[in-house]
C-alpha cells in the first residue's frame, strides 16, 4: 500500500476495478484460420491505402496488398493466402463503412508467410512503414511518422508504453511477459532511429511480473519505471507526466517537450518487422468481459471478422449483449459483428446488456468529475455548454483538449453521461471551424 | 440635503452637455429606409438569406446587393411590396423546400442494434454511427424536428421528418443539424427525388432496407439523356426539372422518389 | 439476428450513484434523531415526521412523481426538522418545510438547480415570520412524553410566548456572560435545536459519511478549521464578544452544519479551490456574525450567504486546463 502511494503518477484520475487476472495468467494462444478476411483500407489515422491487387488474384500470407497512399497512411498486407473476391465497402468497428480487401482464405494453404527476409534497421521508418505498423495501443497512428524527428527538433527520451491502464486488456502485459527481449530490442532500434538519448519503460504496478522480466532482460540499458495504478495512465500525456514529470501543453505533442512514446506492442511489431520481415498481418487481441466465460489473450489476424473471434471462444449466440472494441473506459460499442478485427485493436469485450444501469438523475454539482479530470476541465460545465450550443464558451473552456477517456461518466453520481456530450461539444466546435 | 441635490444637478448638467456634444459631432447618418425595409421584413432572423439577421439583409437590399426575394420567408406580396417600396426589381423567386435523402423509416430499414443513451441523432450518430444497419440513413431521433424555427418538421409514425413545404423556408437549420447530412434544400418545382444516400449496391444494399437504392441503374436509363448519371452507387440528378415521371417507373424499391408537396406523409403504420 | 445494445463508453461505472448519497445521508440522521429524542423527548420525532412528511407531499404536488425516487425531497424536509427549536408549532414547520420545497428548490427547477440550501432557506423564512417562536428554546430532557405547551397549537393561533425557558449555550454567552459547560456541549444536553446539539455524534455521522465519500470532506474541514482559527484569535483579543474556539466549535448549529449544510453538493462549489473558499469564508461569517452581530447564533446566514456567492465563485476558480498556462 505504501509502495503504490508512492510511486509516480500524474493528478486527478479514476480507479476502476481492473479485472484483468483473468486474462493475465493465460499464455497468448492463436487464433485459427477462417474462411474469409476483410482488410480495410483504413485502419489507421490518415489517407486510405490503395489497393494494388484486383479481384480474383491470388495472394500469399503476408504479401503486400495496398499501399501507402501519402507520408501519413500505411501498407497493408494480405493476412492470409487465399483469393482476392472483392474490394468493396464493407463494415468496420469504428461504425463507418469503408473499402475493403476481402480475401477468401486456401483452406488447403500451409499458411506459410511469403518469403521476405530481415529488413533494415538502419532506414528503421522505411522498414516500418513498409510492414504497415501502426501504433498498437488503440489510437493507430502510422509507426513510422512518429520514428523521424522532424527538421531542427530533438529528442532526448522514449518513452515506451506498458501501462494497459484499461480494466480487462492484458494483451500488452502478456506480450511484455512472453516476449520481452524482442520488446527490448524493438525500443533499442527505435530508441537509435530517435536518437534519443534515454528509453524508459513505464509500467503499471499490478504488471510487477513484466516489469521484472524486462529489468532483468534489459541488464540496465533500458530504465524500466513503475508507475501507479491508475485511469488513464496510459494516456501519453499522463505517462510523459508521470514518469518524466514534463507536462506537454495544451493543443502541442509530446515532441514539444523531448519526448516521443511508442507502446510495447509497436516495439515488438517493429522487432518482428526488421528482425523476421514479418509485416503487421496479426495482432495480440484480448478478448474478456463478464459474459466471457475464459477470458484470454490470442494472435488474431488482422481482417478476422469479429463474430468469428467471438465464436471461436464459445460466444455464438449474442443477445442483449454489448460487444466493445478496445477498453471498458474508451472502447466502442459495435452493431455488426461483421467488422474485422483491425490493427489498432486491442480487445474484444463482452458485457451482459443488463450490465448497463441507465437511469440519469440530475447533475446535483458534487465536483467529482471536476476531480476526475486528468486534463484539469470542468466536465459538468462542458456538458452544459453543448447542450446550450455554446461554441465560443466551450472553446473558452478548452473542449478540444478532452481526449475521451471517459473518467467524468465513471465518476458521475447522477449517471450523466458526460463524456458523450463532450464528443458532441467537440463535434460542435469543429463544424463551427470549417 | 440640499447639497447633495445641488451635487446631482451639476452632474445631470455635465452629463447631458457630453451627451448632447457627442450626439451632434458623432451622429451616423443611417438611411432611413433600412429601419423601414426592416420593419417589413419577418423579423424572425433564420438567415435563410444567407444574412445574419433581417435588418442585415434590410440594409444590404436598401444598397441594392440583394434582391427582395432573397428572402424565403416573406409571402409573395410583401416581397413586391419591399420592391415596390425601393423602386426595384423583386427578383426570380425559387421557392425551396428541405428534402431528406433517405426513405428508410421504422419498418423499413433494418436495425442493426438497439441504441440507449442521449436520445438526440447528434448522440446516436456517435455511437457506432447509429443504431441502424445502415449508417447513412435517418436515425429518427428528430434533431432535425428541434432544430426548425417554424415548426415545419414533424416525426411519422415511421419516425420519418415530414416538412410541411408551407411552413419551410429553407433557413437550412435541419441540414446544419442532421449528422448525417441527409437534407438538402430543393426547389419545390423539382419533384425527382433520390430518397436514398447509401453507397451500397445490389445485395448488400437490399438486405438492409426495403428502399434502399441498391445501384441498378434502371432509373438513369430511364430518364433521359444527361438528366442523371450513377456516380459512386447512387444516382445523381445533374440536370433538374423534369416533368416526366419516367425514371420512377422501373425502380424495384422506391427509392426514385416523384415528390409533390409533402415528401411523407402521416400514415397509420401496419407492423 | 441476434440483439445487440449500442451505448456511449465508458461501460463500467463507480458504484455510487446520486439516490444512494441521499440514502446515505439520511441513514446517518437516524442515530441522530435517537439522540434528538433522548435530550428532547418525543418531540424530536413529531417535529421530523412532520417536516419529512411535508416535504414529500410537497414535492408529489409541484414536481414529477418520478423525482420522488432520488430522496432529495425528504432530506430536505429531515434537515430542516433538525434545525428547528422543540418548542416550535408542529404547523410552522410543516409550512417551513413546504416554503423549503415548493419555493427554495422545486421553483427553481428541482434538484441540482437551486441556489440556496433548501432546508436552511426554509429556516430563514420561518424565522423572518416568526422570530419569537423561532428564539424560544425548551429546556433539555424534560421527560420523554412530555410535549412542549405549543407544539400541537392550531395554525395561526396562540402566538403568545411564554418567555425564554432556557438558554442556549451561545444565547448564554452573548446575552447574559455565561460559559456552558464543555462537556455537556459533547454530550448534547443543552438547550438548542432538535438535532444540532450532540457534537460528538454529529463528528462520528461526518467520519461516517466522509468514509462513505458521500460528501466532499474539503467542506467541512475548511469550514470548522476557519471557525477554529478565527475564533482563536478573536478570542485572545476580544474575550468578552468571542466565544473560546472550543465553545464555538461544539455550539450552536455549526456542527450539525458543517457535517448536514455546508456538504450540500448542489448550493456549494464544484471546483476544488472554490470548496476551500467557500469553507473559509463560511467560517469566517460564523464567528464575525456571532461575536459582533445582533444575533447569538450566525450560522443559517453565513452559509446562505455563502450560497449566494457560490456560483461567483466557481467562476473564478475554474480550474487551469493540464498543459495550460499557471
């Protein structure tokens, strides 16, 4: 107890349950081939890659399919061998249609990857981007734009992000258990493509366990820094405060203050990438919730439709349920388990609908989800701003640098939902713009 | 006492001398016929002229860079009288209406979860794009229904937005407010209608809703040289007014709508 | 087709929700009544029946059924029976406990919308229309059953005081020189109203309730801390207008305030900075109203006072954006 008050951490913030022991204790397992995979064009921030294969053509298990379509975009690769049948709109977890590679899969395949042998590590962006790897904690940026320090900048740590601050995932914690020398080294090779000066490693202490292992894996040459166990830890800007106590202002990039982080599963897909030449073609996903009877950990391909996922850990018959892509805390809500299991996916969960206690009273103004706030604003004040529509007040009290994470509805009393209508206040404020 | 009341005259006299002073050397002189032309305008300030309130558009028609008809709201004769009033042209006058691109209310198109939470288009939208199985079509939260200044929009019982084309004055609240841009403002004398947003074809257009456009193409066919185009799965009116109903006749679901007046209508819905 | 429910993130939630807090406050006014009616007799129950009573029907006849549900409304009625002399006509304050609803909450748009704290707004009013039965205290434990003479007078009549049957500790203190016993303030048996009398219940209800994290525990502390503070100063340098800080903390209604009043989320800041300020400053008006002003007793006006500053002062505590300039 005394240990966990003192270890660093940043103001504010909420303290679910974090219900990840489940999930934690099982070794990754790998999730078996289906009959059809659909690759979206977009799984990432930034343009649409284009498809460089046509319908009816036959691709191998880790071909290049889709090409990056301009610096902010990503490669995307075939996650098994089979038939191009279609590139048509087809549904994806963010609820927004997009074109798609759909590919039958050779049910009589080795599935054996293509063969590409070891890439650079010295042009590391290069090699990155052509593995199509995106930052793997959810946001899925392109890896590689956050490899190359922009003209007359300078960098001098890494930060590395192993704090799965999120209730239920354990994907990142497992990877830092299972794999911890290629996580190392991962961050060593972005570490030099930085040309930072320091890596660290944060980690939330109730993953002890990985911390040990990465420290006694590192032999010294990279700090791994125990962090409190707390919501939203692992967002950037609490991590750099956290573990650096550097406080990155509002509307700038971690960048403006030294610092760039990278989360472990990006390190291990970048370690795959140069080490093996295996492009991002499937990612650990972890998939739990109350209504899944054996939480765990799996290797799932990317474009894996969601329901196959589900039904291969024995969820087949989904009524009055709530499947969530990514965390309790900030994942979404999905209507057609249709859409594929993506890059900047990190869980699959499974709540019960009844789980879901609705009844909203009034905001009887407590201040609680003023204390909840990692990013210092008046959530109650904001609500009320964008129900009267009040661009300008809400500008006023800085809507835009709310990133979602979702702590003033956890704390909220009344059951507002606060951090919905801040979405909206935020979608307010970027109409008026244009 | 009697200084104080001493005091509070000499500063009425100070204060009105200032005023006085500053009314003569700092007067504006305004035309006159804005305060008039105002006056006769409606006075309800919902921008349909693109202005940012009557008296903004009073004065830019007392400077003649706009024509009275510009406003939508004002009925025909105030508008010759405003143009009467200034010795000016009155203008073309296009009467428009708000259409929805989207026909696929309750029962009609297929819901692919239940949505709970904001009861508000804006929130749903937010959510996984809204509860339906297509994510370009009406969420039938009304938005659009509190959004009109003039009462001009009421739910169906299909959860539809009925405008009443009397009532509308094209101000463009409800294309503003629905968030998923399925209004457009349309001249009333344009009956040919794509009812329909929905990039999907053939199938996959079907199988989510009854009047749903799956893309056959039957309707630019049908319709004439250069009257639509197909462009992304839809298609495109790119040359307006048409008189025949033609590209109706062929479409398997509705979707090429032949509207007069009232796009919906209030109907007692069989389930 | 399978069902699936679509809402908004997050999908877990902390346990305690608004109806809970409520209960919680509630449950702790049960001792407390117990107490009441130890020192004070059957009274103490009649007179909270009553305004709890009155409360809710008031609120079934200007609100929605359906914020019944929240327990806003009987709270507010409990409290306000809390804060009233024994002596008082049962029928003033069923009508303090209606003025408390009706007007200090439910016309300013029910719960969550009102300025001042309800209960104590129902205790101004009755004090502005009835000071004299407002001011006339009944000795303490004059037998369980008996009733004081006026508490079942028929509205209206019988407006006749008899004189002061006792004297408060604070009344004592200002009106005739006298220092109460320390002691019998802690355990409760001096004259004052119904629930504010037995400090050390009232601190172990606070311990409670800030354990239970039903209210925000900057509130109180800031506020008794002031008190405190003020009163030791004060009372180094001018003795005979103010009281020592012992005797200010355990008297009158402070207490029963800072554990029931000034924890009121809805009439109290919601910035962190704005709690602490409002704490100090009600502190602060404590002890100036009742070492210099008219009355022995100044806690119902600096809290309602402090209500009225309340949203000035949220404005100008808004906090300062993560990342932001100082």
């Amino acid at each position: 107890m005394v240990l966990i008050a003192s270890a660093p951490t940043f103001s504010h913030g909420v303290h679910p349950a974090d219900q990840k022991a489940r999930s934690a204790t099982e070794p990754i397992g790998r999730m078996p081939f289906v009959r059809e995979y659909s690759v979206p064009l977009r799984q990432h921030i930034g343009a649409a890659s284009e498809p460089i294969v046509a319908v009816g053509d036959i691709v191998q298990r880790g071909q290049l399919i889709a090409k990056r379509a301009s610096f902010v975009s990503t490669n995307q690769h075939a996650p098994v061998t089979g038939r191009v049948k279609a590139i048509e709109t087809r549904p994806h977890p963010s609820g927004v249609s997009v074109r798609a590679i759909v590919i039958e899969s050779d049910p009589f395949s080795s599935q054996q990857m293509g063969a590409s042998g070891p890439r650079s590590d010295q042009a590391l962006a290069d090699s990155v981007s052509d593995a199509g790897i995106v930052g793997m904690g959810g946001a899925a940026f392109p890896a590689h734009v956050k490899l190359s320090v922009p003209e007359g900048r300078t960098v001098d740590t890494l930060l590395m992000n192993g704090c799965e601050c999120e209730p239920y995932l354990t994907c990142d914690h497992r990877i830092m258990l299972e794999h911890p020398t290629a996580v190392l080294e991962g961050t060593a090779m972005i570490q030099t493509a930085l040309g930072a000066k320091a890596s660290v490693i944060g980690v939330e202490q109730n993953k002890s366990d990985a911390a040990d292992v990465l420290r006694a894996a590192s032999k010294g040459s990279v700090s791994v820094a125990q962090v409190a166990v707390k919501y939203p830890q692992g967002a950037e800007k609490m991590l750099i405060k956290a573990v650096l106590g550097r406080e990155v202002p509002v509307g700038k990039l971690p960048l403006d203050v030294g610092v760039v982080v990278h989360n472990v599963g990006t390190a291990f897909a970048v370690h795959e990438a140069v080490r093996l030449g295996k492009p991002l073609i499937e990612r650990v996903v972890t998939v739990s919730g109350p209504a899944v009877s054996q939480p765990r950990n799996l290797w799932v391909p990317i474009g894996t439709p969601i329901c196959d996922l589900l039904a291969f850990v024995g969820l087949d018959q989904l009524d009055q349920y709530i499947v969530i892509s990514g965390g309790p805390m900030m994942g979404q809500a999905q209507k057609n388990l249709q859409a594929p299991v993506v890059k900047g996916m990190s869980g699959i969960l499974v709540f019960p609908a009844a789980h879901q206690a609705t009844k909203e009273y009034p905001c009887i103004r407590c201040g609680r989800c003023l204390d909840a706030c990692p990013m210092f604003l008046n959530p109650t004040r904001l609500w009320l701003l964008t129900r009267n529509r009040d661009i300008e007040a809400l500008n006023q009290h800085h809507v835009q640098a709310c990133f979602e994470c979702g702590s003033c509805s956890y704390v909220c009393p009344s059951h507002i939902p606060l951090v919905h209508a801040i979405r909206m206040g935020k979608k307010l404020v970027r109409e008026a713009q244009v | 006492m009697g200084m104080s009341i001493f005091l509070m005259l000499g500063l009425a006299l100070v204060f009105g001398t200032i005023l006085s002073v500053a009314h003569r050397f700092l007067h504006v002189d305004e035309d006159p016929r804005i305060d008039t032309v105002a006056d006769m305008l409606p006075g309800s300030n919902c921008g349909a002229c693109g202005e940012p309130g009557c008296r903004a558009f009073a004065e830019k028609l007392v400077s003649a860079a706009a024509q009275p008809a510009g406003c939508s709201v004002s009925a025909t004769e105030q508008v010759d009288e405003i143009a009467a009033f200034l010795g000016v042209d009155a203008g073309e006058r296009v009467k428009l209406v708000a259409r929805l691109h989207c026909g696929g209310g309750r029962g009609l198109a297929l819901n692919a979860a239940e949505y709970s939470g904001m009861s508000t288009c804006g929130a749903a939208a937010l959510v996984n794009g809204g509860n339906k199985a297509c994510e370009w079509g009406c969420l039938g939260l009304a938005d659009c229904q509190v959004a009109c200044t003039f009462d001009a929009i009421q739910m169906n019982e299909r959860l539809l937005p009925v405008v009443h084309p009397d009532l509308c004055t094209a101000c463009g609240d409800c294309v503003v407010a629905c968030p998923k841009d399925l209004f457009t403002l349309e001249p009333i004398s344009q009956p040919l209608l794509v009812q329909c947003k929905a990039p999907t074809t053939g199938e996959a257009a079907r199988a989510v809703c009854t009047v749903a456009c799956d893309g056959c193409g039957r309707c630019v066919a049908d319709a004439g040289e250069g009257v639509m185009v197909m462009e992304q799965g839809l298609p495109v009116i790119v040359q307006p007014l048409l008189t025949s109903r033609s590209a109706t006749f062929r479409c398997p679901s509705g979707a090429i709508a032949w509207v007069e007046g009232s796009q919906f209508a209030f109907e007692a819905m069989e389930v | 087709m399978s069902k699936l429910l679509l809402v908004s993130s997050p999908f877990v939630r902390d346990e305690r929700n608004t109806p809970q807090l409520m209960r919680d406050v509630i449950g702790s006014l049960v001792p407390i009544l117990i107490m009441s009616m130890w020192v004070f007799g059957v009274i103490a129950l009649l007179m909270v029946a009553v305004t709890g009573a009155t409360a809710v029907v008031t609120e079934r006849l200007v609100t929605s059924k359906r914020s019944l549900h929240d327990g806003s409304a009987l709270l507010t009625g409990l409290l306000l029976g809390f804060v009233l002399p024994p002596g008082l006509p049962l029928w003033m304050g069923a009508l303090g406990s209606a003025f408390a609803v009706g007007l200090g909450k439910a016309a300013f748009g029910g719960l969550g919308a009102n300025i001042f704290n309800p209960a104590l707004l129902g205790r101004a009013f009755l004090q502005a229309a009835f000071p004299e039965a407002m001011t006339t205290w009944v000795a303490p434990q004059m037998g369980f059953w008996q009733l004081p003479e006026r508490s079942l007078a028929w509205p209206l009549m019988g407006s006749h005081v008899d004189g002061i049957s006792a004297a408060t500790p604070l009344g004592g203190f200002k009106f005739q020189g006298l220092t109460t016993d320390l002691s019998e303030m802690v355990v409760g048996t001096t004259a004052g109203s119904l629930g504010e009398t037995a400090t050390w219940l009232l601190v172990l209800c606070g311990l409670w309730l800030a354990l239970r994290k039903a209210f925000d525990w900057r509130l109180p502390v800031s506020t008794l801390f002031s008190v405190a503070l003020l009163s030791w100063v004060l009372h180094a340098t001018v003795p005979e207008r103010c009281a020592d800080p012992m005797t200010m903390l355990g008297s009158g209604g402070l207490m029963f305030a800072a554990v029931f009043m000034v924890t009121d989320p809805v009439t109290t800041p919601v910035t962190a900075k704005g709690m602490w300020l409002f704490g100090f400053g009600t502190g602060v008006l404590v002890v100036l109203i009742r070492s210099f002003g008219g009355l022995p007793e100044g806690v119902m006006y600096a809290v309602l006072l402090m209500n009225a500053v309340t949203p000035w002062i949220n404005r100008f505590t808004q906090p300062r954006v993560f990342g932001g300039l100082a």
